[in-house]
C-alpha cells in the first residue's frame, strides 16, 4: 500500500492524471488507473489509496480481478464510496467483461468447446451464482445468439428443459450448446450436470432440435461433456 495522502500532497510527477499525460497510460499501476476513474478519495485519502482498499480487500492479491466480485451494496460499505462511485465501478468491471467476450466472439469457432468456452469465460467465471445460458446456432451451424434461461443461487439454478426448448424454438434454432458455470470454480460435471444434458441430447434427438454441447465454465478453465465422452 502506498502512503496515505492525497493526491495535491503528491509530488507533480507521481500525481495519476500528469504521470499519465507525461509517460502514458501504461506507466500507471493498477491502483492509479482506478484511482483517475475514481477521481476523488476521502478525507485524508486520495483516490488511489482508495483505490488500493478496493483492490486489495482482506490482503488479497487478486487486484483488477476483485471488481468482478463486488456488489453495489458491498461496494457502498468501503468508506469513500458513494452510490455514484459504487456504480462507475460496476460499470468499468462490465466494461471489461464485454470487451473480453466481444473480443472472444471474433475468435470464436463453434466446433470448438475451448472457443465456445473462451466466449462466456469471462461472464461467468466471476459470478457468485449459477447462470445457465444456451448457445444457439442456425441452420448454417454458425452462431445465432446467446441467451440467459437462469440464474440460481451461489450452488445451483433451477431450469427446465421447457425454458430451453422453449428459446430454442421461439428463435428458430437449428442446435445449441448447453453452458452453466459452477461458483466453486471447479468444472467438475455434477451427477445432475450429467442427468440433465443426457436428458436434452435425448429430447433434441426428438425435435431434431440436437444438443451439440454441454459446458461447464470454472475460473479460467472448463469442462466439455463432449469432449469428455459424457455426451
């Protein structure tokens, strides 16, 4: 953590905004690059020392990646922190998620679990409760859209397979990819993970509607059941 001042006390050369117009935004740490976002602290501490309790909490060493994590009302309770910071920092962490996916998405490669999984990654990886999503693809196997059917608790969400077919069909899909995350982290196919793809791949077969994949999303890492032979 850096001395506790604020930015006017801080030396010209070592102030974010003209450390940044002098040498650029590559020269400013972590915390700095927070802070110009931020652009005021508290009393007796500037933006960047706030920054770093941000990015910092508890002693963690996760830094940018702990934006992700935070509530509004989480953020709310860091002393300095108001409800128009609270949500400017909501809004920078959703930046960096649509950028990656965005970037993602023009890589992406539909016969590739590693791709599809790279597309919803970062989406996913930080969220503290289940999300089931379903990739749709058209006729021509190519992407049609994402869609969210479910977001449960921080161990599992409820859906059906009507919810699935129910999308699937509503946006004239011609196959999907089943996608949900685990908060644990650990991509690990549950039982009900199992039970639950094998009973869409069997439902599609029926509509002609087929179930292409079924992924599990971690932190940094997935598992495909197709790939698994599970499927």
């Amino acid at each position: 953590m850096s001395e506790k001042r604020t930015i006017q006390e801080m030396p010209p050369e070592l102030r974010p905004y003209e450390k940044c117009e002098r040498y650029g935004t590559e020269s400013l740490s972590d915390p700095e690059l927070l802070g110009v976002i931020l652009k005021t602290g508290s009393l007796h501490r500037s933006s960047v020392n706030l920054a770093e309790e941000i990015l910092y909490a508890d002693g963690s060493e996760d830094g940018l990646l702990n934006l992700m994590h935070y509530s509004m009302d989480e953020l709310m309770e860091i002393p300095g922190i108001g409800r128009v910071k609270a949500i400017q920092l909501l809004c920078v962490a959703e930046l960096c998620k649509r950028m990656s996916r965005r970037n993602a998405f023009r890589r992406l490669d539909l016969h590739s679990p590693a791709s599809v999984a790279d597309y919803y990654m970062e989406h996913l990886r930080h969220r503290n409760e289940e999300e089931v999503h379903i990739m749709l693809l058209d006729t021509q196997n190519s992407f049609l859209r994402s869609v969210l059917i479910s977001r449960g608790t921080i161990n599992s969400s409820a859906v059906s397979p009507r919810e699935i077919f129910y999308a699937a069909l509503r946006y004239r899909a011609a196959a999907f990819i089943l996608v949900h995350n685990h908060p644990s982290g650990i991509p690990e196919p549950s039982e009900q993970d199992l039970v639950f793809s094998r009973l869409l791949a069997e439902l599609g077969k029926m509509m002609n509607l087929p179930l292409r994949d079924s992924l599990v999303i971690g932190d940094n890492t997935y598992c495909s059941l197709f790939e698994k032979g599970l499927l």
